[in-house]
C-alpha cells in the first residue's frame, strides 16, 4: 500500500465521520419522521348517531344574535306557499328555569363530557353553501322528522330579486341581496354570500310545529343544553380573523353582518 493510499483512505474516512456528525444532529428530525411518525391529533368524538330517533319531551332552541332594534323590515314577501305538514311527533314545551343541575358526567373512553346530546349526524352538506339547512335537518331528524334538505329548502321563503354582491368601499364592505331577515338569499351552490339569519328558518321550524325559544347569552346556552336541548346557531365566522359588513336589502334596509373568512 503506498503513502497516497493511505493518505486518501484516511481522508475518506473523515469525509465518512463528518457526514455521520451530520446525520446525527441535523438529519435526525428528518430520520425520526420517516422511522418513528408523530401519532395524530386525538380527535374529539361526535354525538351518537340516533338511527331510529324517537320523539323527544323538549323542543330545540334557537339562538342569532338580533338585529338592531332601528332596523325595522319594509320588504313584503310572499308566505310559504306550502301547508304546513303534520307533524310525525309533537315536542312538548317544558317551563324555562334558573340553571339546571349538572347532570351525571358521561364517560367517552378518557374523555368526561358534563352534556353529552345524541343527535342525528350528517355526512357533509347538501351543497356548498347550505349549512343552516343541514343544521335544520340535524334537528328536524333528531326530534323524529324524516325529512330531506332538499323539502326544508323547498319550504323556506327565498328571495330571488338580487343575487347577493359584493363591494368594496373606503367605508368597509357592503353586500347587496335581498331580504335576509325573512328568507333566504343567494345560490347555495356556489354564491359564498348566501345565507340568512334565524328569521326564515324559526318560520321553517314552526311548519313542523315545534317551539321555539331564542337565547343570546352564554349562561343560556349552557342551560339549554343541561336541559337536553338542541341548539341551532348561525354562525358565519369561526375563531379566526374575520371582517364586518353590510348587509342592504332592495328597500335599503342595513343589516350588520360580516364577510366571513
């Protein structure tokens, strides 16, 4: 073996030692996240999928938060041009009272739940843009009405005079639809803008005959759910950043809303 040999067999090994330093310290994450992977984020589990729901003794609750009290509606829509069906069960109304007593904690695996409601589960939603009226249907369908999203949209007032705009001005957002306050407006296939608050679908509700109680604060939330009701909620924003709007209707009402996020 000669001199240059040598010399490069020692020069091959520290070349050698040099990348396995690095392998150790800056690879390692790497080698870790192909060998031993993060285990996923525990989920929490879901309501109980009620199959065969029976009729409940309390009816659902409804909470929105109101519009202002100078705001008062000029448009003049037509009713629901449908009757009203019989209802397939008949909620009782129960007295509203102070905070009930926390029920017995439900156990989940290693989870404590202090309310824990079965309730229909839905898989996704009818269209992009139909989420308050698969909520409706989550309750409709826990409170034992076997009804379709498509019949509760076929029996919700809409208001088609506008499709709901959008306009940026330097004195914020403002979105040009119809009446949101009775009906519904916008395509819930593809219009981001589509919704209404709670006044269209409380009508929904009532053509069920089931009784509606409107709630705003979180004590009430609370209670309502200790006594085993429902809830349906609007809510256009998550926890995230969101921006406000204005909503104006065709008569040049303005509803306080928000862009959404």
């Amino acid at each position: 073996m000669t001199r240059r040999s040598v010399i490069g067999g020692v020069f091959l090994l520290g070349v050698l030692f040099i990348f396995a330093i690095l392998a150790l310290t800056v690879g390692r994450p790497y080698l870790q996240a192909v060998l031993r992977p993060e285990p996923p984020a525990p989920l929490t589990p879901i309501a109980l999928t009620v199959q065969t729901p029976a009729p409940p003794t309390v009816p659902p609750v409804s909470t929105v938060t109101p519009a202002p009290t100078t705001f008062v509606p000029t448009a003049t829509l037509a009713p629901a041009t449908l009757a009203p069906l019989e209802p397939t069960a008949t909620p009782s109304a129960i007295p509203l009272s102070a905070t009930p007593a926390p029920p017995t904690p439900v156990i989940v695996g290693e989870r404590s739940y202090t309310v824990l409601l079965p309730a229909a589960v839905k898989e996704g939603q009818r269209f992009q843009y139909t989420c308050e009226f698969d909520a409706a249907w989550v309750i409709l369908q826990s409170y034992g009405f076997d009804v379709s999203v498509d019949e509760l949209i076929e029996r919700t007032p809409q208001d088609t005079r506008i499709e709901p705009s959008i306009t940026e001005t330097s004195e914020g957002f403002f979105i040009y639809g119809g009446d949101i306050t009775q009906s519904f407006s916008g395509d819930y296939t593809a219009n981001f803008l589509a919704r209404s608050p709670s006044g269209a679908f409380r009508g929904l509700f009532a053509q069920y005959g089931i009784q509606l109680t409107r709630i705003g604060t979180r004590a009430e939330v609370e209670a309502a759910l200790l006594r085993g009701e429902l809830i349906w909620m609007k809510t256009t924003v998550d926890f995230k950043p969101w921006r406000p709007a204005t909503w104006i209707t065709p008569e040049g009402a303005r509803i306080p809303t928000v862009l959404g996020n």
